[in-house]
C-alpha cells in the first residue's frame, strides 16, 4: 500500500490552549513549526513530510492529532479529500467548544481513521490518523459523556472520561485511595463501576455518596463496593488509614503539581500493592506543560513504566495524568 504522507499535519485541542500545544511541541524538540490557527486548531509543518507513523507520538495538549489532507469549502468535499475506505470522524468547533460529532463505532487498534474538522460555515479541514492504545476511541477525543443528576460534581466526568481516553480496566479485586475527594464525583463514578475507595479530604462528602460509607477502614465488606472517608489532609494519612490491598493511586487536590507528586511518591511507598495513579494535575498556567518531562520523572523514580499526560475535552486548565507499572 502506498504510504500516505503530508506537508502538514493539525492538531485538535481544547480551545484557549493553543498556546500551551505550541510550547508543548516546542519542549519535544520535533523541529515543527505552528503554521495557521483557528480556536482548537493548529497546524504545523516541519523540515520532513508527516506519515501516520511519524504521528504516532503523546502530545498532552492535543486530543487529535492528524495527518492535514487539506482545507475543504464544505463537509461532502472534505469528506471526499479522505476517501471512501476509512471510518469518518466528525469535529465541529461550536459554543467555544471543539466538539466531538457521534461516534458509529469504535476503531480497532491500528485502523487508520478520517477526520473532517468543521470550522465555520465554509472552512472544513480533513486529516488521518492511526488508532493506537492510547488514542481516544471518540470524535476529536470527546465522548459527549452525560453526567447522571445524582452526580455531586463534574469531576464525575474527568473520571469516565480518562477511563474512556486510556481504555482503563479495573477489577473486583481494585481498591482505589482518592485525595481529594470531596464533594465526591470520581467516588460515584469508581462506586457505579464495582470499585471500593477510601477518600481523603477534610471537607464533608455528599450523601449520595456516604450511602456507601463504612466506618471503620477494617469493617471493609468483601463483594460489595464500599466508601471510606478518611477526613484528614493528605500529609497526615497513615499505612493504618490505608489498610491492606490499594492498588489505584487518584487524586483531585487543588493542589500544585509538586505537592501532589510528593503525595503521590509518598502513598507509593507506604503501599507498595498500587499499581496505577491517576491524577488530575491542576495548573495555575497552561504554560506549566513545560515541566511535563520533570513530572515523568518524578513518576519514573517511583517505579512507573507506562507514563501518559492527557488533555481531555472536560478539562480547563487541568491535565490527566496515567502512570502504570
Ligand atoms: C476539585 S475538589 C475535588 C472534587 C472531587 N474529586 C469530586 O470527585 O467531587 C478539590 C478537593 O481537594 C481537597 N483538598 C485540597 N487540598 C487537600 C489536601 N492537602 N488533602 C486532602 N484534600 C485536599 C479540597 O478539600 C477539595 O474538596
């Protein structure tokens, strides 16, 4: 088969972080240079043409990341520069949003998929991309996910839907810790899926979510999911608060990164069994993106092989950040 190649190539990101992709890709070293730019949409040129596999790299600050087969007048055009034989994802920059259309299916590992980005009236773009294991599944990386009513917070959402980006599987025998629990949005999310979670927070969790609570972390049923409030700061939680067999790191802390990776090494070495982390790394400025590679190996020190920071269509100024052993 012939290789697809391009001059260009365009990446979708969260509108207002345009910036922080171009500082990102700076950081990298790839020798791309930003070429035109549109809220969400940016793309780059570099010395050598792109290939799908010369794509197949981690960009934090982008949710989609293609190969450019050019700018279209209308959908049917830019559809048409993809061709008939690949799977069509739709973009549509709308209410300062860079949307995801709906999904027909989810792409198989290694499909090459098309992506037809509208962004005005008469401004559609089409790319490609190869779908890999930590490629979101979902048009321009955004599953549309509805958050259920009885949901305390939005944070509900940041946990389905790193779960959904990363393709995360979690077991009846998974026991998470959460800092930073409060009002409680991930623990419904983690309780909905069958998991236990101990929270740690000062502040008061809503009763949706003590419905689940236990009190007293040895009293642990086994079967059923249970919540644990440890209603404490980080710093002062101990072995004993933790008790036998966590094997999921998360936390939601307003806190900086530093801070939380300190936490994060901490509670690592207190418990040897976590196997993943996952933290939503809140920056005060999306330019901190330049200190990505300090926070892989803050994370690579403790042990950590599979190490991924993500933007997801939910977030702000907020970033998910994986790491597995
Ligand atoms: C964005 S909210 C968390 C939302 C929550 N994850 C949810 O699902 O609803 C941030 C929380 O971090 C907590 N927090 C900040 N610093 C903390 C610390 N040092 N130890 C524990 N919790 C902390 C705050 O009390 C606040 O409830």
């Amino acid at each position: 088969m012939k290789r697809i190649e391009s001059e260009f190539c365009f990446a979708l990101t969260n509108p207002g972080s345009e910036k922080s992709l171009k500082r990102e890709l700076e950081t990298m070293n790839l020798g791309w240079r930003p070429g035109y730019q549109r809220r969400g949409f940016v793309t780059f040129k570099a010395d050598e043409v792109f290939s799908l596999d010369s794509l197949a790299l981690d960009i934090a600050t982008a949710r989609r990341l293609c190969l450019s087969l050019g700018k279209a007048a209308t959908r049917e055009e830019a559809v048409n520069l993809i061709g008939g034989r690949y799977l069509i994802h739709h973009a549509l920059y709308a209410d300062r949003k860079m949307q995801g259309g709906e999904s027909v299916r989810k792409p198989e590992i290694g499909e090459i998929v098309g992506t037809v980005v509208e962004l005005g009236p008469a401004e559609f773009w089409a790319g490609l991309h190869r779908h890999g294991p930590s490629k979101s599944p979902d048009p321009a990386g955004d599953s549309g996910m509805i958050m259920p009513v009885e949901s305390p917070s939005r944070a509900w959402l940041k946990l389905e839907e790193a779960v959904r980006f990363f393709d995360l599987k979690f077991t009846p025998a998974d026991i998470v810790v959460e800092l930073g629990c409060a009002p409680g949005g991930v623990v419904l999310a983690l309780l909905h899926r069958g998991v236990p979670v101990i929270g740690v927070d000062p502040a008061k969790m809503a009763e949706v979510v003590m419905a689940w609570a236990i009190e007293n972390r040895d009293d642990a049923p086994n079967g059923n999911p249970w919540f644990y409030h440890c209603r404490k700061p980080a710093a002062l939680t101990s072995k004993r608060d933790l008790g036998q067999g966590v094997t999921w790191f998360m936390s939601d802390m307003n806190q900086s990164p530093e801070v939380v990776l300190k936490e994060c090494a901490r509670f690592c070495k207190m418990v040897p069994s976590i196997r993943g982390v996952l933290i939503t790394l809140k920056l005060t400025d999306l330019m901190q993106i330049a200190d990505k590679a300090q926070w892989f190996t803050a994370l690579t020190a403790m042990g950590f092989r599979t190490i991924r920071l993500q933007q997801l269509a939910v977030h702000h100024k907020e970033f998910a950040l994986l790491a597995m052993k």
